[in-house]
C-alpha cells in the first residue's frame, strides 16, 4: 500500500505518514486506529510485545503502568488496566508538562464519550471553541465527536485520569 492509498484510506495527509513512518512524529490512539483498520490489523499489531509480564492480571502496579504515548515530551499516557483487549472503555493516567504555546495545540475528535478527573495541577480543556480550567477534584464527561484539546499553561505539571469510549485498543 503506498502513502497515497494510505492517506485516502485514513484522511491523514500524505506528509503526516511519511513523517511518522520515518519516526519524526508522534501518534494519537485515534489515528493509529485508522491507520490499523486500513491495513487490516487490529491496534495490538502496533503496540503489543512479548515482555514477560502477566497481562491478565486484574492489577495494575504502578511501578508496571505501560506508556501508550510520549507526544513531543509535553504529554505522557499511561496504561491504566492489564488486559485491555475485552473491555468496552479505555482507563488512562496523563501528565500533561508545563506549555505557554496555545498555537502549537491541535483540537481532535474521535467516536464515543471521555471522562476527565484532574489530580494535580490546573488542566485547560478546549472543547467546541470554549475554554474550561480544571482543578484537582474537578471533573468533565463530553461527547468526543466534539473537537477537544487538553492545554496546560502553568509551570507545573498537569496529572489527570481520563476514561473513553470506544476501547480502541479491544482485539
């Protein structure tokens, strides 16, 4: 299949690929999901690996928390359950470092629905062209087909449990 075929497949542009391709871009859960449906495999395709860990354990130390994501070194996502391959939602931990860039934030949308619950740090949620500070304790649940994008604009790191829906990474 080449970048073109790709592309259409995915409505991910053509540079976009090629960049990740060459691993000189990071990888939203929802795009790598396309990009595993056009090809024919499932998301575990790109993530799973032999590593000698029980994932059908039902707990999750955090010591064991599996990245999903590093997103150019702002925003970390962390595996928040074992075996993630027969649940209906997806349970993640998120540190989102400090960014006074608000150019450089790209608003997304995917299918389902996603709860934020903030732990520590002031999180700015960008949801349909209106801005929302979060504090420890606060929380928010939308409708993901929405455009929505996380911003953290203090010096201190933003930390946040975030459940969506659909499980994209369910085999």
């Amino acid at each position: 299949m080449t970048l073109k075929d790709l592309s259409a497949a995915t409505d991910l542009s053509i540079g976009y690929l090629s960049q990740l391709e060459r691993g000189l871009n990071s990888v939203a859960v929802d795009s790598l999901a396309k990009i595993a449906e056009a090809l024919g495999v499932t998301l575990h395709y790109f993530i799973s690996k032999v590593d000698g860990k029980n994932h059908d354990a039902l707990v999750v130390r955090s010591y064991e928390r599996e990245i999903i994501f590093a997103e150019n070194r702002s925003n970390i996502q962390f595996h928040l359950s074992a075996d993630r391959s027969d649940k209906s939602f997806l349970t993640r931990h998120v540190e989102i470092l400090p960014s006074a860039k608000d150019d450089e934030l790209i608003s997304y949308h995917h299918e389902g629905e996603e709860f934020v619950y903030i732990l520590e740090g002031i999180l700015t949620l960008h949801f349909n062209h209106m801005k929302y500070d979060l504090y420890p304790g606060d929380s928010a649940h939308y409708n993901s087909e929405t455009a929505h994008a996380w911003g953290n604009y203090t010096n201190k790191t933003v930390k946040f449990v975030c459940v969506h829906t659909p499980n994209l990474f369910r085999a």
